[in-house]
C-alpha cells in the first residue's frame, strides 16, 4: 500500500480548504438573501424607506449593519489568495482545524 507524499497531502489539505471556503461562502451568501428579505419586511411594517429618517426602524438598521459585515466577509474569503492557505499550515490551530474538530482549546 502506497503512503501518500507530502506534496499530495498538502494538494489535498489545499482542495479541501478551499471547498470548505466555497461552501461558507454559499452559505453567507444566502444569509445576506434572508437578511434582504427581513430588511424589506420591516420597512414595509413601519412604511419607512429613508435611512436618513429619525424615525427609521432600529430593527431595520440592525439588520442592515449584519447584512454588510456579512457582505464584508464574504468579499474578503473571495479574495482571499491561496499563500494564505500555505501560511496558515504554520499556525498551531492549522493541524486542529484540518482535523475538523471544532474547537480549538489552547
């Protein structure tokens, strides 16, 4: 039986990551959908579409504070560059997070 070389494993480890990536960012994705949705909702509710309003919903701002910092984060994995996979294969967290285990105890 033939052992898999570093460089197959680390392609692997890359693969798998990146996949990972995809797949939260799908998910983020559809979040942002739910929270549009919610958004206009609540301005129908009240009848108030003028963010500049004083009397804007505060539910509705909440809403659209969450909806952009998911945006934010789902444009930063976007851009995230590849070397980032490899520099984070030197973070002592790495080995924990490749395993799948989903905390990390220090």
């Amino acid at each position: 039986m033939r052992t898999a070389s570093r460089f197959e494993t680390l392609t692997k480890r890359k693969v798998l990551i990146q996949e990972r990536t995809n797949r939260f960012i799908s998910d983020l994705q559809r979040l942002v959908q739910l929270l549009d949705v919610d958004i206009d909702l609540e301005e129908q509710r009240t009848g108030i579409f003028d963010l500049a309003s004083r009397n804007y919903s505060t539910v509705a701002q909440d809403l659209r504070a969450r909806r952009d910092n998911l945006m934010a984060t789902i444009t930063r994995l976007e851009r995230r560059p590849a070397t980032e996979i490899d520099t984070a294969e030197n973070n002592p967290q790495y080995a924990t997070a490749i395993r799948g285990e989903d905390r990390i105890f220090n």
